[in-house]
C-alpha cells in the first residue's frame, strides 16, 4: 500500500552507499560498500512505487516481499522490517551483499525499466540485518518441540546451512559434516572478504550451533566417514556438497609451474585473511605479489581472482576473456570495481599456449615454445572475434589467424568454471542417480534424490549457481523432509 513516505523515486535520485576509494580498498580485504546512515536507509526505500504486481519479488529467487520491508524501512519500522525479511530469507545481509541483483530483483525494477535508476533493494536488504545483529533482535533458534528424528546434512555451504535453519525451527535434531575447518562453504573460502566479510558468515554459523545444530567438521565424507555409516546414523541425509572440480585447458604446458586453479588461489588467500598458515602462500606459489597476473575467464570466480591478486600487490593483473564485454557471464558491476582498481580486461582473447623455462636449464633459462615447461614466462594469447551464435544463442569466439602474441606472466590463474566431482564413484554409492553432466538427480521442488531418503540441494544439482539459489533449495528440502518424516512416523504408529 501506497503512502506519502512512497513514490519518492521522480524526486529522489538512485544513490548506492558510498564506496571506499579505490586505491584506499585495493589495500585491504575489507568490503567495499560503506553501510547507508539511518535517514539515507528510509529515503532510498521512499523511492519504491509499491506495485500491485512487483517484479522485483518474482525474479527475486526467494520470493522476498520487498515492497512490504522497503516501505517499512521508509516508515522507520526496522525491527518489522527484519521480521519480514527474515521469514523468506534465511541470510538476508549475505544476499544483500552479493546476489547479481542487476540480474535479479533490481533488475527487474519497474522503476529501472521506466529510466528513473532501480530501487537499491540489496543494500537495503543488507542494511536491514545489519541494524537487526546490532539491536540484537537475530536470536538463535529455539524449537517449541524437540523432535526425535534425525537429519545429517553433507556440506556447510549456505544450501546445507539454510536446511539446517529450518529443519531445526521444526524442532529435529540436525548434524552437518563438512570436510573443511570452517562451516559456510564458498561464502568462507571462494568468495573474498571484499565482498563478504568473514565474521558475517561466522556469526550465522555460531548462531546455528547456539539454536543446536552440531557441525562436525574436518570430516570428508567417503574419506573419514562413509556415506552409508552417515546413511545409517540418520533418519534422512542431505546432499549439499557443491561443485569442485575446475575446467581445464587443453593447450601446450597446460600443467606448467605458476599455473593454479581459481579455487586454491581464493582458498589460500581466504585463509591467509583468517590468519592461517598457508605453506602455498608461504612460498609464493598462491600469492601474486610482485608477479605480473593472468586471469583466464571472464565469469564472477576471475573477477574475485583479479581483485584478490591487486590486493595482495601484484606488478600488473589482466584478465583475459574469449568474448567481450556485453557477452560475458560475470556481473558488470564487478568488471567496474575491477576496473576501479587497476585491473586491464583483455577482451576476446584466449590462452593458445604456455611458454617458458625449459626443465633442467634453469640457469641458461630461454623463453621457449616447447613441452616440459617448469615455470611459466609467458602466456600465448590468441585473438578471437564473434561469429554466427551457437545453439545457446550467443555468438561464437572465432580465432583470428596470425594475430597471436606472447603476454608475459609468472602467476596465471584459470577461473573457467566448476564441474561437479563424480560422487556415486567417490562415495561407493550404487543407486545415486545422477545427470549426464554428472550432477544429482534430484527432484526440482522436494529435492529427493533417487535414494530413499536422501535429498540433494545447491551446485552439486544445479551445476555452479548461486548462494541465493542454494538458499531456496535448502529450505525446500527442509520442508520435503518434514513431510517424509513427519509422514513415514504417521505410518509406522498406525
Ligand atoms: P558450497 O558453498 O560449495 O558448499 C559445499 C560444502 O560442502 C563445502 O563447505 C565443502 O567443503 C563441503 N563438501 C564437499 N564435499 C564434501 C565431502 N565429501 N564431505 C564433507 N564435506 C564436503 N554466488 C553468489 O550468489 N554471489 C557471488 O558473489 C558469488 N561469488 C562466487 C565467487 C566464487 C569464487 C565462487 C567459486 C562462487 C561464487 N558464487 C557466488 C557461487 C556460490 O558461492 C555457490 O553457488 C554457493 O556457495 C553454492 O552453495 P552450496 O551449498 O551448494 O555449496
Ligand atoms: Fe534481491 Fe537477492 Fe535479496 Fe532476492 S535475495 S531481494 S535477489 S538481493
Ligand atoms: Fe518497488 Fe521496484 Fe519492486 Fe516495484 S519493482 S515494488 S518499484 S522495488
């Protein structure tokens, strides 16, 4: 509904909370957004129009009621504003960071359609949590009924954490198994502090423990505990473990030294941020200080690996990317903070080689086009142009003869995607049925698996998605669950 403090956005222009100075931001790996004063808050939640139909909420993948939590936040009705918030979303200040929103809800903000600059939903989503943890008004779980049956959920990635959210409000007894040292899965270890800082993720973590869930860590399923012992230990499992195996490259010296993955340069990085011995980044191989960069992909997984190798002080970071600007995956609002910070986008480009020192003459070290590189000199970049679009409808990169150039490097980082890791093989596990891209077969809105009573959530079904998609899917499955619980205890008293 509609009120004077509403309808602001003819007279109200579009204003994002300010951003640290970039060459100030490019020496730490502290957020970038500053957080919105109170009266800026309510302002900037003043300019949604209130549709009777509201596609921001629609392409919002968690259906969050917006329009009610801006304009309670316009009315200064913050604690409300949380209340709604939070009955959709189960880490709405971690969306608020870093959801696409320009390809999610704002972007699909009528008020954006009609020229007037989108509603900033997001960092009004975070600000209203934000203000929630500090008023203390975000309170651990606590079951009106404790529930006999138990779930063991495979992953701490938001997926797994989400179900685990609502399974215990629903009063079950809720352990997850992860095989890192820290629960929240990409959010703690892919995704830099720069646009998530650390302690927001560990909060929730340690707010889950304090509403009962137990967090079994250090523990690889199908290393240190079988799927089946977990299986047997639980009324019914979840699989939420991701996606971890990088694409690769099929060129000359593809494995040389100096050559890394996305994943383990951004996990050694995020580790160092927490303090932690890293003997790679110790010595040298994952820090790019000093180095001259390469990143090869042009998705949000080489933006992150950009802006993390500028930080750590690298001589120059480029990032290459076989199409152009208007045609790559990652979020455009990311390529202009890269930008911001002194990164040099090198668009339809691609790696034709790896060139180098030659193993054993170190000493007398040729920069040379041969096998057997030991450590990286230079990358072969091959120049592309867009051709007639494939079946997927965008254009194809098409090679333009003779126009290859060597691009000197000593870090080049390969961020070209994630595949899923072949479980039913990795875990012993006959009947799993998966994809023929490898990925769980899972029903699309209870999440059942093809294995009674297991129930898959987030990348490992999706393929590389994103936290708010694994969000939803997670709490799906915590309501499917409680159905086949619920269900199966029904049965067996009757
Ligand atoms: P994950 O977050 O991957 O969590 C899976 C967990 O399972 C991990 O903790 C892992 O240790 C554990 N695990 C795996 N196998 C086992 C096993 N055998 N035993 C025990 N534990 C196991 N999304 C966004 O929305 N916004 C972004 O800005 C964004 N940036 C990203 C940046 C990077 C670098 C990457 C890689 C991804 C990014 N994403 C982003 C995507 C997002 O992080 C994922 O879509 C999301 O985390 C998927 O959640 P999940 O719960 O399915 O899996
Ligand atoms: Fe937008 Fe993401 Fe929040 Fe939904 S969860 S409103 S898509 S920022
Ligand atoms: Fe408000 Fe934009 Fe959503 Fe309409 S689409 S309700 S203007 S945020």
């Amino acid at each position: 509904m509609a009120t004077q403090k509403m309808l602001k956005f003819v007279s109200t222009e579009r204003e994002m909370p300010a951003k640290r100075d970039a060459a100030e931001r490019s020496e730490d790996f502290h957020e970038i957004y500053q957080e919105y004063a109170a009266a800026k808050a309510a302002e900037q939640a003043g300019r949604c129009s209130q549709c009777g139909v509201p596609y921001c909420q629609s392409h919002c993948p968690l259906h969050n009621n917006i329009p009610d939590w801006l304009r309670l936040t316009a009315e200064g009705r913050l604690e409300e504003a949380y209340h709604v918030s939070q009955s959709t979303n189960t880490f709405p200040e971690i969306c608020g960071r870093i959801c696409p929103q320009d390809r999610l809800c704002e972007g699909n903000c009528v008020i954006e359609q009609s020229g007037h600059g989108t509603v900033t939903i997001g960092a009004i989503e975070k600000y209203i949590t934000d203000t929630a943890w500090e008023e203390g008004w975000v309170k651990a779980v606590s079951p009106r009924h404790e529930r006999t049956e138990s779930i063991g959920i495979i992953g701490a990635g938001p997926g797994g954490l989400a179900a685990a959210d609502s399974l215990r409000r629903k009063g079950f007894q809720v352990t997850i198994y992860d095989r890192y040292d820290r629960a929240g899965g990409l959010m703690t270890y892919g995704i830099p502090g720069f646009k998530l800082e650390k302690d927001i993720v560990l909060r929730r973590n340690k707010l889950l423990e304090d509403g009962g869930v137990e967090f079994v860590l250090n523990c690889n399923v199908g290393e240190d505990i079988s799927f089946d012992a977990i299986r047997g230990k639980h009324d019914a499992v979840l699989i939420a473990t991701g996606v971890y195996k990088t694409r690769d490259l099929d060129i000359d010296n593809a494995e040389a030294g100096g050559v890394v993955r996305a994943i383990d340069y951004l996990t050694a990085s995020n580790k160092v941020d927490f303090g932690d011995d890293v003997p790679d980044f110790a010595d040298g191989e994952l820090d790019a200080n000093g180095k001259r960069v390469v990143v090869i992909g042009g998705g949000d997984t080489a933006m992150d690996c950009v802006r993390t190798a500028i930080r750590q002080g690298a001589q120059s970071v480029k990032c290459l990317y076989r199409r152009d600007r208007t045609n790559m995956p990652g979020s455009q609002r990311e390529v202009q903070n890269a930008e911001e910070e002194g990164v040099e986008f090198v668009w339809l480009s691609a790696p034709g080689a790896f060139t180098g020192h030659v193993t054993g003459v170190a000493a007398e070290a040729q920069e040379r086009d041969v096998d057997d590189v030991a450590q990286i000199a230079s990358v072969r970049i091959q120049k592309m142009r867009l051709g007639a679009p494939d079946v997927s409808g965008r254009q194809s990169p098409e090679l333009i003869e003779g126009a290859d150039y060597d691009e000197p490097a000593e870090l080049v980082i390969k961020a070209l995607g994630f595949e899923p890791e072949d479980l039913p093989k990795l875990w012993g596990t006959d009947g799993l049925d998966v994809t023929r891209w490898g990925t769980i077969k899972a029903d699309f809105s209870t999440h059942r698996t093809s294995l009674p009573g297991v129930y898959a959530v987030g990348d490992i079904v999706r393929g590389a998605s994103l936290v708010v998609w694994a969000i939803r899917d997670g709490r799906e499955a915590a309501d499917a669950i409680e159905t086949f619980l619920t269900g199966e205890a029904r049965v067996a008293a009757e």
